[in-house]
C-alpha cells in the first residue's frame, strides 16, 4: 500500500496523515508509521512545529582546569600509569570519573603516560 506523499494537502496535510497513521498502527497490531511518529506528534504538540530540537553543546570536560597538574604528574614520573594518575588526582579531592576520562585529557593535551620498552 503506497501512501501519498507528506507535502500533499490534499487530505488536510501531513500532520493530520501523520496522526492517522499512528491511529492505524494501534487498531490494526502491525507497525504501519515510521517508529517515530508517536515522538513527532508529541513534539509538534508541544512546540508547534516539527523542526528537531536545537543541540545546544558539548559540556564541559570532567578535568578541565587541572591540566598544569596533569602536566606535573607525568613530567615527574615519565611511566605513569592511568591508573596511578587517577589515584593521585582522587588523593587531591578531584573528582575524575573513570580511566577512560583520564586518558582523552591528556592525549588533548599530548601528554604521554606510558612506559617506555
């Protein structure tokens, strides 16, 4: 069954064939909309449109502002470990999530903490 397309406004336009495709769905038990029909309908409820939501950004890192310490651990043992290093930041009182948040900061800052063969 081929439906008409969503710029026609035949039939009332799209929001209207939109909201009947999702009834569909429900009386008939087979998936007859897109997945997201149900959160489309939602968001055009909500905001009147249904334009995507603004991505605002990316949040801060967890250890941004400690990079001088970050600096002084590794210069001062050159085979550090992540493992050590985080012991040493969580000594200090810094909250440092896991390894895998230790390890991004100082390849940024093209910090090495491996030993060398």
């Amino acid at each position: 069954m081929m439906t008409a397309p969503l710029s026609a406004a035949s039939d009332g336009g799209w929001f209207v064939r939109l909201r009947r495709a999702v009834r569909r769905r429900g009386r008939h038990g087979a998936l007859r909309a897109p997945v997201g029909g149900d959160k489309l309908m939602q968001r055009v409820r909500e905001t009147g449109s249904a334009a995507p939501a603004r991505i605002v950004g990316y949040r801060k890192p967890l250890l941004a502002g400690h990079e001088p310490l970050l600096r002084e651990l590794t210069t001062a043992e050159p085979g550090i470990t992540l493992a050590e290093i985080q012991a040493a930041l969580i000594w200090r009182g810094i909250q440092t999530g896991s390894l895998a948040t230790i390890w991004p900061t100082l390849r940024r800052l093209g910090l090495r903490h491996k030993k060398s063969c």
